[in-house]
C-alpha cells in the first residue's frame, strides 16, 4: 500500500474518533449543565468540556464567553477550530477522498453522509435543542461509518491503519478526559455518598458510553476510584486505556504480519500494554493519577509518531 | 462548408419545425408529427408512454446517485462550488451502428495521423520539409517540448489516450472540434452515465436490446490496461507495475482518476509518493520502495519534472523525465503530445492526415482562421459577432468568445486582447451543433450536444470504445457545452448493427405534406408554463 495511503486512513480514523468522542462530550455536558451551578453545573460544566477536548488554548485565544452557547458551537461547528466536529468530519472526508479506491463504497458513503450532514447544519446554531441535534446526527452518521466499514471492508491493511488511527486517538481522548477529572476521582475519606462530585462522574462515563457498563461490571453505586479502574483498567470497556492498547498491539501484529516484519511502533504499544497490565489502579493512585495520565498521553503521542516513521507517512 | 444555419435534429432529422411557436410536446401521444430517425424509435416510444413525473423522479435519482458516489468536479474560481455536480439528463443520445462505423475509421485515421505526426516533428520533421506544416509554428510553439526532441517513446506510441471532440451538423457529416492529446478527461463520465442508466430506465435498454441492443462500454478499463502493459519497457515480465498519477484532490478530475485507478487496479500515486533513483521510478510503499515501469499521468508536461520543467511544480516528480529517456519508464501519455493538440496546428490537420496515411481526412475540420496571419486576423476582427475564438493553448471552455452571444462590450474587450496577442488565438465560424432532446424544467425539449469519444493506442494498434461523453448545453439555444460553464452530460449509446434507416419504417418522406401548421414537436419559451 501506498504510504501516503496508510497515512490517510489513519487520519481519517483519528479525525472521526475525535467527531465521536466530542459529540458524546457535548452530549454529557449538556446534561451537566442543566443542573445549578451548585452541583457543577452551568458554566463550570463547559470550561470542563473545552478542556477535556483539549482546546482551551484556541478557545480563549477567541475571547468568547465560557457558555453553553459558545462552547458549543466551538467545538461544533465552528469552521475555525481545527477541532471542531465539522473540521474533523471535513479533514475525515478529505482524507477518505485521497484514498476512495480502498474504501467500499459503502463506507466512503458513510464518511461522505456524515460530511454532507454537518454541513446541513451551517456554521450557526440558532437553539440548545439544535446543539443536541447535532450531536444526535453526527453520532448516528458516524455508528454507520463503523458498521459499515466493519461490515465491508476487507481485513487487510487498509482497514487495520484505519482502526489504528481510531485506537491511537481513542486512548488519547480518554487520558485527557480522566485527566480534567482526576482531582475528582482520587479516594477520599469522606463518605462519597450521595457527593455531588456524584454528577461530574456520571457525566465522565457517559462521556464514554459507559454508565451502564459501569454498574454491569461494578454492581454497585458509582465510585470514583471505580470510574477510573473502569477507564482504565477493564479490558472489556472498549474506550478504556488498556483495550485502546490491546487493539494498538494486535492491529500492528496484523500489519507487521503482512510485511513480514517488526518495527519500533509493535514495541511501543507492546511495552506499554506490559507495563500497564503490571499495574493497578492503588498503585497508580498512590504514584499520582495525574502523573501516569501525562505520562499516558506522551507515550501514545510516541505511538503515533513511530507508526508514521514505521511507514513512512 | 457543410455548415448549416439551423441545427440538425438528432431525432428527427431537419425537420419543418425549429421555429415551434404553436408547439405541441415533442414525442406527441398520438404519434403525429415528423417521423423519427431508426435510431432514436425506442427512446421516442419510451419517452411517448413514460409520464413527465417519472422522467423526473428518475432524474433526481440519477442526481442522488452520482451525488452518493461523489462523482464531481471542481470549478476553478468559484470557491462556492468547489464541488459541483454536473447536471446528468437521463434521455439518451443514439447512434446507429453505421453511423458510429463511419466516426470509428475517421477517427482511427485521426488517432494515427497524431502519432505519426509526433514521431516526425521531435524526429525526422519531414512534414516541415514537405511545407505541410509552417516550420516556425512547430519549432517556436510553446507547446513544442525540447524535452523530446530526439526521442522515441516506446513502442513509438506518444498519445496512448487521446479525446477527440466531435460535433454534428447532419446526418452524415461530423466536424472534429477539437483533438485533445494531452491529458483528456471525461471517460469516467462515460462509464458511470451507463452505469445509472442500467439502473434507472432498465425498460429502456430493455426495448433497446430487442431490437439488436446497445453496444457495452464496460471494456474500457480492460482495454486501458492492455493499451498500457503493452507499452511497458522492455525490461519488464508479463506484469508491469502501473500506476495513474494525479495532481491531487483539489484537481477538477481528480473524481475520474480515483475511479479510473480503482477500475484498472492500480494505485493512485501523487507527485510526493514517488522518487527517481538511477533513473528508475519508484513509489513509496508501506512495504518500502516499489519500482512503477508505467504511468499513466494526468499531470501536464510542466508540471511533471521540476528538473526538466517547471521548477515550481510540486505536482511531479524530479528526475522522472531521466527515467522515461533511460528506457526504465513509459508514460502516457508521453511527453511533448501538447503541440498535436495546440489549436493552431489544429487548422493544418487536414494536409497533416494526408500527408502521413495518403488518403483524404474522413472527419472534417471546422474552418479556422489563424488570428497569426494578418488577414485572417483581419477577419476576425470585422466579424467578431458569427465567430468563436479560442485560446491556441486553452481548454476547457476557459478565455474564448461566442461571437454571437456576448455583448459588445465583451466583443470589444476581447478586440483588444486579439490585437495584442494575435499568435494566441484562432477563431471559427459558430456551428449549428446538432441537438438531442433533453429533459428541462419545461418537459423534452431539444438542446445541443457534443461528443468525445476516446481512442486508446497501444503496441497492437488503435482502439475505440463504441460511445463516448456526449455534453449537452442545458440552457436553451446555448452552444457552449463545458461542465464548467454549466454543461451537463448524456449517455452515449452506439446501437450494434449495422442497418442505416434514417427514417423509421415505411417513410412517406419528407415533412412537407404535414405544413408548418401543426403542432410543432418542440414546445415553445414557457409554452408549458
């Protein structure tokens, strides 16, 4: 396969993980923000959202109030904000576009639905039941994208450099959510009952699909140190940190088993899969969950890097 | 000249009725009305028994298709519609089989007379010897590429694809408008109109096919593929590695190059996925280097090697000029094919077919005056209103003038640019484009077309897919076809069998005995508003 290719399959499944992971943000927030103020809700709940998305800087730089008027359409539709949802979705687009012929056609079609969908909305949102839409559609749009080319396409590199990219931002998305949260997740000697940190955990797991996971594998009420052994630790979740490298290292297998060797990009993921599966979440707790968390994000960031030297994006 | 003043009706011949003041709706139920020519029989029946809704519906799905499948263009300077889709209408244009048996020698003839052509200007230059062809026009044309001087490419095949664009005046006469022999597109449109038209109106192929049926177009990416492998370098086995190079997605084609490259099966290569060294072409891979023996490119000759051309370009790739002379690449179309389709060589390629196949052009060339000689120049500019004028290097419908329809204001403007640089253009009379009858907002109604049909040449000879890009000028009375100035396209259909007919049944002849007075088959402006 082409490398530039291989590059742009992986961009367009980082661009549309990253459209996933904010719809479902801006979904949680929402909720959130509908409670007072007192119970976390209101404008902290939207300073929260820009900096789990990790763009505070380029929203500030903007001078924009911190509500849900204006953080939404940021990290909407904004045609400014290199991460807004319609940007990924255009970058997600114009990556599968330079690669069409490996598509089927069914996913290019989804990629191009989605595309064609934000662009219904425009660049303005005129009401909160809009914000919500968008959202709605966007998420939907991008459940066919995934059925489709799970459906579709062939299992062949083509589709793993597309997952790669998926898994690559998905652990990188997760991290920093649980980062701007972690204050909020370390054990406490307080009773937690009945906390009203309580909304700012449910929000975080509904961020990543995961409430009813949580009381299905947990079976109990939510526990923040529970939250982040969850995200962090279970390998059924499929958006915790230790799925998110499990996928890494078998799609590079699958890769590196079709080009008949190994590079530094198998030993990254397969390295931090040990380390982590050494570990769990006391440890981490008590070495600083903020700590690993930077750490995390640093050495996914070299994952990405040395998957595109590997080849040769 | 064979130039006629009214337009020839595809359908129906000239018949009594362009000036359709009383008109009634063409393919009128009752089947009164000039008779139709054999070749058009079932899509006059089909579009008779089918209601205006249908041909609607259909049309919007034919819209939704191309739509889906992201079939479209760029127009350039137009930021808004930096992806438009070009209108597609859904009737038909036919021709009969003996009618395409006339245009697939004619343009054989044509094909090869530009090969030989090529081969004589950057070899021999006999034709320049011989006076067929002015020696300063060749040698000093910009199009003329120093590059190849001297060279053979291999197999001495210099244009693999050529698109040559033809129109229609009368039943048996076709003018060559243009022969593009650089980069021609518009094939993948050939391909994906039949496509939407096995799916949209099967009961017309259907009627079609019972009568001896519609020629397939579906071979031409086997065919490409031959055309290509057999012109590989001759260090390479059965299986040359091929690759289609395009300048990006931003180029207006780029559509047609995913689409080609995924029908011939090889990779889409830009300029930065490929690298020349020892003069062998190689392309970046996830597997490491692969080296490519041929490549169809669809980037301009300037921008292919920034070591030999334009040192600007991004688009090529340096060093690749010094793999196709060091006999390790073949591409295609080769280098320097831009002065066989600059358009002031157009106007000799009459006394170029005969000199180089010894026989008498069987397509017509339209009457040109080159702006280069001071009476033509002269002409031209006292008869600016009746003239097309082009561009000797443009295309695409971009910088020329229809005479007729510009306002004197845009006449004058365009004077000035004449006198300025008169090497620059040429100027034709303004034909009677034949017309087809298309679908519009006010029901069938008949609108120009033209026709690009495309000739592949390889080692084994000269071949034509029977059909081509037929355009259609979508608004009323317009002559200008290009998509990107608001053309749309039709299905081609060559009809298998050889049988001429140009009326259908037992004709009673001509239409005289039905008068000007009856209803006319083509509706008035707003006659059905």
């Amino acid at each position: 396969m082409l490398s530039r290719s291989a590059s742009n399959l992986y961009w367009m499944g980082r661009y549309l993980e990253r459209a996933d992971f904010l719809c479902r943000l801006i979904d949680a927030t929402v909720r959130l923000a509908s409670l007072p103020a007192s119970h976390g809700g209101a404008g902290p709940a939207w300073e929260s959202a820009i900096r789990s998305a990790a763009v505070d800087d380029g929203f500030l730089a903007r001078n924009l109030p911190m509500d849900e008027a204006h953080v939404g359409w940021f990290l909407t539709l904004d045609p400014e904000n290199p991460s807004s949802i319609r940007r990924c979705l255009e970058c997600a687009r114009s990556n599968g576009r330079a690669v069409r012929t490996s598509l089927t056609l069914e996913t290019w079609e989804a990629v191009n639905d989605a595309w064609h969908e934000v662009q219904r909305f425009g660049t303005t949102i005129p009401d909160s039941t809009t914000l919500v839409r968008i959202a709605e559609t966007i998420k939907d749009a991008l459940l066919m994208f995934d059925g489709a080319a799970h459906r579709t396409q062939l299992r062949e590199a083509t589709y793993w450099f597309l997952r790669l990219g998926t898994t690559v931002e998905r652990a990188d998305n997760t991290a920093r959510l649980l980062d701007v949260k972690y204050h909020l997740l370390l054990p406490r000697t307080e009773p937690v009952g009945g906390s009203l940190d309580y909304f700012q955990w449910t929000t975080l797991l509904r961020t990543v699909s995961a409430l009813t996971a949580y009381r299905w594998v947990y079976r109990e009420s939510v526990k923040p140190w529970l939250v982040a052994d969850l995200l962090i630790f279970n390998r059924a979740m499929p958006r915790s940190l230790i799925a998110c490298l499990e996928d890494a290292v078998w799609l590079l297998d699958q890769l590196a088993a079709s080009r008949g060797r190994r590079g530094p990009a198998n030993r990254i993921a397969s390295t931090s899969l040990r380390t982590l599966a050494g570990s769990n979440i006391d440890t981490l707790f008590q070495s600083g969950l903020h700590e690993f968390l930077v750490d995390f994000v640093g050495e996914n960031n070299r994952l990405g890097n040395a998957i595109a030297e590997q080849y040769l994006f | 000249m064979g130039v006629t003043a009214r337009a020839f009706d595809e359908t129906y011949g000239f018949g009594p009725y362009p000036d359709a003041s009383g008109a009634g709706p063409l393919f009128g139920g009752d089947g009164a009305g000039p008779e139709v020519r054999a070749a058009y029989a079932q899509v006059a029946a089909w579009l008779r028994s089918a209601p205006p809704e249908l041909l609607e519906t259909r049309r919007r799905q034919a819209e939704l298709f191309f739509r889906r499948i992201g079939i479209t263009f760029a127009v350039y300077g137009d930021p808004d519609a930096s992806e438009r889709l070009i209108p597609f209408d859904i009737v038909p244009r036919v021709l009969a089989g003996s009618e395409w048996a006339v245009l697939e020698e004619g343009l054989t003839q044509r094909v090869q007379a530009l090969n030989l052509f090529l081969a004589d200007v950057y070899g021999p230059r006999e034709c320049i010897r011989a006076g067929v062809v002015p020696e300063e026009l060749v040698l000093l044309n910009p199009q003329y590429c120093m590059a190849a001087v001297g060279r053979r490419p291999a197999k001495d095949v210099w244009v693999h694809i050529a698109g040559i664009d033809l129109v229609r005046t009368g039943p048996d006469e076709f003018f060559v408008l243009e022969d593009n022999a650089r980069t021609p597109s518009g094939v993948s449109y050939m391909l994906e109109n039949r496509e939407v038209m096995l799916r949209l109106v099967p009961e017309l192929i259907h009627a079609v096919s019972e009568r001896g049926g519609l020629r397939p177009v579906e071979t031409y990416p086997e065919t490409l593929l031959e055309t290509l492998t057999s012109v590989a370098p001759n260090h390479c086995g059965a299986e040359p590695c091929l690759a289609l190079l395009t300048p990006g997605i931003h180029n207006s084609a780029y559509y047609e190059h995913s689409f080609l490259a995924d029908k011939l099966g090889v990779e889409l290569v830009e300029g930065s996925d490929l690298f020349v060294s020892g003069d062998v072409l190689f392309m970046r891979t996830t597997e490491g280097p692969k080296r490519v023996d041929v490549l169809y490119r669809r980037v301009d000759d300037d921008f292919i090697d920034p070591l030999t051309f334009r040192q600007d370009s991004v688009l090529g790739v340096p060093g690749l000029v010094g793999a196709v002379h060091a006999g390790n690449l073949t591409i295609a179309n080769a280098l320097g094919t831009g002065i066989a389709d600059d358009k002031a060589i157009y106007s000799y390629m009459p006394e170029i077919v005969r000199f180089f196949t010894g026989r008498d052009p069987i397509l017509h060339n339209v009457p040109t005056w080159r702006c280069r000689e001071a009476d033509a120049l002269s002409y031209v500019l006292d008869n600016l209103h009746e003239l097309v004028v082009k561009e000797t290097d443009g295309s695409g419908g971009y910088g020329m003038l229809v005479g007729p329809h510009a306002t004197s204001e845009q006449r004058e403007q365009f004077a000035a640019r004449l006198k300025a640089n008169p090497q620059h253009y040429i100027a034709q009379p303004t034909l009677a484009l034949s017309t087809c009858p298309t679908l519009t907002a006010a029901g069938i109604a008949p609108r120009h077309v033209d026709l690009r049909p495309f000739v592949l040449t390889g080692a084994n000879g000269t071949k034509i897919i029977p059909g081509g890009l037929t355009r259609v000028a979508l608004k009323e009375g317009s002559l200008v076809v290009n998509s990107s100035q608001g053309g749309g396209t039709k299905d081609t259909w060559v009809l298998d069998g050889p049988e001429v007919g140009d009326m259908t049944g037992a004709s009673t002849g001509p239409f005289e005995a039905e008068g000007g007075d009856i209803d006319g088959p083509f509706p008035g402006p707003g006659g059905l508003d």
